[in-house]
C-alpha cells in the first residue's frame, strides 16, 4: 500500500529534522572586520600653511627663517613673497592673500591699522641702519658718503614710496648739514641720481652688476653680498631704520599667524635675524 503525503507535510518533516540537528548544522558567524573593536587610526595633526609677504630686504633672512620656524612648528609651512613694502601694502589693501606683513618700515603697516586691514597692531621685529656701496672695484671713486654728490658718480636709488628711499632722504638731509659737506650737497645727489628701482634689493643688484657706482642700503644688504664695498655711515649721521608686521585680518589662520608673528619677535627669530645684521627693534 502506498502512502501518499501532501506536499505541507512533507515540509514540516523536514523543518523538524533541521530543529533537532540545530546546534549542530548552524554556521558560525565570525566577528567582522567593521564591528573588530581595535583602535582607528588616530588622524595626522593639520598642517597650516601661512602666506608671508616680506620686505625684499629680508629675503635672504626669511629663507632661513623658514627653515627655522617649521622645523620649531612640524604643522607649519611658510610661502614667502617678498617685494618692496609699499608694493606688498598695496597688494594686501587690493585683496592679495596673505597671513602675515613683514614691512621694512612702520608706517606701511599702519597703514593697514589705519585701514581696518589687520588683527591686532603693529608688531616692531628688527632695526637696521644704512651704508654706502660701491661696485667692488670702485669705478666712481668714492671716499666717504660726501662723494655721492661728486660729479659724474651714478646712484642707484629706489622709487619714492619705498621705505629704503625714505631713509636714504633723511641720510642726504643729514649729510647736507654736517660740519664739512660739499656746498649743495643735497640737489648734487638727486642730479647724480641714475635710475630708481623697484626695491631696495634691485638696487643692490644694479651695483653688484656694475650699472652703477653707488647706492644708499642697508647695513644687512651690503653684508649679504660680496660684489660689493660698503662705506660706512657715521652714527651720528645714519638713519635707524625700524621693520614691524602685522597679521593681516583676512587671513584663515589668525591665530597661526599670530603665532608665527611672536616667535619672529621673540628670542628664536631675533637670533636668525641676528646672524643676517639685523639690530633688535628700537624701543
């Protein structure tokens, strides 16, 4: 005799045999990798990367200063623009993108104050004085700073808003009143005057390449060069030249640039700045 089941039953025979073999049939499961409780990786710090706009005579300085400063902040690097002061004033007053304004002087960054452009106020970071260069060999002949007025001597100079030019007139005024000075001393040199540069690096280069017999710069510019002879400018007669920055208030990252700002300020930087010429800031 045959037996015949419907296909329901059928299903319920084999449900209740996998029941009573379940412990032994079902799969273990391993813990996967997205719910493993071992620690993430912690994230790498941010780096912050801060625009510094500098004066063309601290170009030399702020190679260094770069080097220095990231290896003090391994989460910082520095880009460095440097150009005449007043050009890079004007650049950050039009919207250029920049962190932080190393100026030759102190009036381009009050400028900025003045402007509403900066965070804080002007910071005083470095002094510098001025000298007389000359091509090494010397083709005009100078003696003492008296002779840029000698006629026929060719100066290189730099254009009027640049702060090396500002310093430079004091010096002539100066010069034009000291005991012994030439008889109009003052008109002698601005018709010695050759040509005026974009800042006051171009206007070292000028003498270095021979294209003129001497120049007004600074102390640190004349230091930093060996196709130059420098001579030297009476204290009584030089003209302190004091370099201030600000962070400018468009910036990212203020309170980075506020902190590369203080340690040029501080004990770090002024040792860099020492080892290129620069004086401390004048109180």
């Amino acid at each position: 005799m045959r037996i015949h089941l419907a296909v329901p039953a059928i299903l319920a025979l084999i449900l209740a045999a996998c029941s009573a073999d379940g412990a032994s049939t079902s799969p273990s499961v391993a813990p996967s990798a997205a719910t493993s409780d071992a620690p993430s990786e912690a994230p790498s710090a941010a780096t912050v990367d801060l625009t510094i706009f500098g004066a063309a005579s601290l170009a030399k300085v702020l190679d260094e200063v770069k080097t220095a400063y990231g290896a003090a902040n391994p989460g910082s690097t520095l880009t460095i623009s440097t150009d005449s002061s007043a050009a890079l004033a004007t650049q950050i007053t039009e919207g250029a993108p920049a962190d932080v304004f190393l100026s030759a002087d102190t009036t381009n960054p009050q400028k900025l104050v003045d402007a509403g452009l900066v965070d804080g106020d002007a910071v005083p970071f470095a002094g510098n004085k001025l000298t007389v260069i000359t091509p090494t060999a010397n083709p005009g002949g100078l003696v003492t700073s008296f002779d840029l007025g000698k006629a026929g001597v060719r100066v290189i100079a730099a254009g009027d808003e640049v702060p090396i030019t500002k310093y430079a007139t004091q010096l002539v005024a100066n010069l034009a009143t000291a005991p012994g000075a030439p008889a109009d001393f003052a008109a002698a040199y601005a018709a010695n005057v050759a040509s005026k540069e974009d800042n006051a690096a171009a206007v070292r280069t000028k003498i270095e390449l021979g294209e003129g017999d001497a120049a007004i710069v600074y102390v640190t510019d004349a230091a930093a060069s060996d196709k130059v002879t420098a001579i030297e400018v009476a204290d009584d007669l030089n003209v302190p030249a004091t370099y201030a920055g600000v962070v400018v208030k468009a910036s990212p990252n203020v309170d980075a640039a506020h902190t590369f700002l203080d340690w040029v300020a501080g004990p770090d930087g002024q040792a860099v700045l020492a080892g290129f010429g620069f004086l401390p800031p004048a109180p």
